[in-house]
C-alpha cells in the first residue's frame, strides 16, 4: 500500500492510501495453476495475512468467504510451499 503525500486544505491535512491490487486469483484458481491441492493450500495460506497479499472473497455461492491472493500473495504462497515441503518431516 502506497501512502499520498498529505494535501493541504488550510488548517487540515488528508493523507489518502492508494490501493494497486486491481484483480486477484481465488484459491481453487491458484490451486489449479499450480498443480497443488487447494485443502492444503488453504491449510498452508492460513499463516499469510493481508499484507502478504491473502484477500476473502464472499460472494451468494461462498458467504463464509474464500480465500483469493494478489499477484504479490501468490508469490507468498509459493515461498511458503517451498518451506512447507523443505522442513523435516
């Protein structure tokens, strides 16, 4: 998240955030694209928070939500699929 530098309204200054995530990939979406099983990416996707890049979706056909990542959340995804399958087992 970018911030914009405050403007100047006389006594009173606005300081806006500007938010680049024009689009974002559900989980089954991202599952499919990576050849992995969305249950265990889920279960994985629960250590990333919004600043990661992790967005709910909710929408009639998922009121609980569903999980969808930015382009930065994918890559986040795949940093912790590479630390889920290199730790001991």
């Amino acid at each position: 998240m970018e911030l914009v530098p405050a403007v100047d309204h006389g006594n009173r200054s606005l300081t806006m955030h500007i938010n680049k995530v024009h689009a974002v990939r559900t989980l089954a979406l991202v599952a499919r694209e990576l050849g992995e099983d969305a249950d265990w990416l889920a279960d994985i996707a629960t250590d990333l928070e919004p600043e990661d890049g992790l967005i709910w979706v909710y929408d009639p056909q998922h009121p609980d939500g569903t999980m969808a990542f930015s382009e930065f959340g994918i890559e986040s995804l795949r940093n912790l699929i590479d630390i889920h399958r290199s730790a001991p087992k």
